[in-house]
C-alpha cells in the first residue's frame, strides 16, 4: 500500500522542484537556509498532492495510457488518492506559511492553478501546457522569495518555463491515443503531432538562447556554458529529432522522461557556474 502512494505521488518530478528551490536560493546566496528548507518542503507537498489529483481526475484516459499506474490498476481508491491530495495540499500551506506572505501567496496560487489543470486547463490548447510550465519556473522563484532575493532566479525561472513548456507538448503526443478517445483536445489532437512538435522544436529553442544569455548576465563560469553547449543542446536537438523520426507513444514518453533527467544536468551547469564564479 505505501508503494502504490508513492508511485502516486511521483516522487522523482517532486525531487526535482525541491532542487529548483535548494539551486535558486544558493544562487541568491540566503543570510539562512531554514526558510529555504521550508520552502523545499512546500514545494514537495504541492507536487505530491497535485500529481494524486492529477490521477485522480484522469483514471478513465490513463486506463489506456498508463494502465500501471496505482489507480486505474486499483491498487488505490479514488477516495483514498483525493484524500491524499487534498491533506497534502493544506499542510504546503501551513508550511509555506512559516517563510512568509509572498511564500504563501505563491503557494497558494501553485495548488489553485494545479487543481484547476488537472480539472480543466488540461485538454486545452496550449494553455494548461503553460500553467504547468509556470508552475515549475515558479519553482526558482520560490527559492528566492525564501533566500531573500529574487532578482538572480529570474533568468532561471525564465529558461525552465520554456522548457517545460516544450516537454509539456512533447507530453500531449505521447498520451495522443488516450486525449483522442477521451476527446481531450490538446496541441496534439486539436492540430496534429507534427504541429506539435513544431511548437516542441521552438520552445527547446527559445529556452537554450535563455540558457546562453543568462551566462552572460549573470557572469557565470565558462564551465556552465560548456555545459549548456556540449550537453543540452546535443540533447535537445536528438529529443526533437528522435521525436519525429520515431514518433510512436513509447518512444515519445521515453523522450519526455530523458528530457526530465536531462534537467539535473542543466541544474549542475547552474550550480557549478555560479559557485566557481565567486
């Protein structure tokens, strides 16, 4: 029973906003980190919870995307995921609470724009695609509102909702079969997987000329744009080219997930470049 909530909970995605937050803070160099570990914390509980209501809201399409998944393989209620989501939900409150008012307000703002998502903004074009990519830029704001700082965070924040924003719509083409029979009308359904990728091809693009330009104003290292050159640009470049040569579901979520990974790379660029530049 633990497993299947923690496969609900999808704690991989959840790591990674904990260590959006830990990166932006420690770019915005915080006078303590007590607040910033609070603001980890939020940020986990948000995603947990949202990822169960997430689940929770799509059981009928992931019967036939993701048949494994705890709740269409009913190893979970419905009523034990929704309890879940929302407990989850008013404890990054309590917690976000504890750093301050702009931490709360984000923080409330997140768990609202997530539950609306997965409710409504998702079989959208575009849109639902976006709140997602803000949510997740949020990520690096958040880390600074708790350091203190925003200011060095913005150009982070900036690169990952571009990014995301593309995985997003890469996301949209690898569930096409399921949105299609649910009449979930995505990028991908309303105007083709090609379309799709167009959009995929020039959001990887916009967010790699902002992995480059935050180089230079923020006076990173050369290490980060080593990085940035020699490790995800090659990668996004094979994600896009991989996707439209092989564009079946599988290879499509594969695509997604190594573009998930991919991120911790880019986070080791940032930290590295930042660290070695003082």
């Amino acid at each position: 029973m633990l497993n299947d909530y923690y496969r609900l909970s999808r704690p991989i995605n959840a790591l990674a906003g904990c260590i959006a937050v830990f990166l932006s803070a420690y770019v915005a160099e915080p006078p303590s980190w007590v607040p910033v570990i609070m603001a980890a914390i939020t940020v986990l509980l948000i995603t947990i919870s949202t990822n169960a209501w997430n689940d929770y809201i799509d059981i009928e399409i992931d019967r036939i995307n993701k048949p494994d998944r705890p709740l269409p393989a009913g190893k979970i209620t419905p009523r034990g995921a929704l309890i879940f989501s929302v407990t989850g939900s008013i404890i990054s409150l309590v917690t976000a609470a504890s750093i301050n008012l702009p931490a709360f307000l984000i923080a409330l703002g997140s768990n609202i724009l997530l539950y609306l998502y997965s409710w409504r903004l998702k079989c959208t074009v575009l849109l639902g695609n976006a709140a997602v990519a803000s949510i997740i830029g949020l990520c690096f704001v958040f880390g600074g509102v708790a350091a203190g700082n925003i200011d060095p965070t913005l150009p982070l924040a900036a690169t990952v909702f571009f990014a995301i924003l593309g995985r997003e719509i890469l996301k949209t083409m690898a569930d096409y079969k399921g949105d299609l029979q649910q009449n979930c009308r995505t990028i991908a359904v309303a105007w083709g997987k090609k379309s799709a990728l167009l959009y995929v091809s020039i959001f990887l693009t916009v967010s790699t000329a902002l992995m480059i330009v935050t180089y230079f104003i923020e006076k990173y290292s050369p290490v980060y744009l080593f990085i940035v050159i020699f490790g995800m640009c090659p990668l996004f470049a094979y994600i896009v080219i991989n996707s439209k040569t092989l564009s079946t579901g599988k290879n499509l979520e594969r695509n997604s997930t190594l573009m998930k990974y991919g991120f911790f790379l880019w986070f080791l660029a940032v930290a590295l470049g930042a660290g070695l530049a003082r």
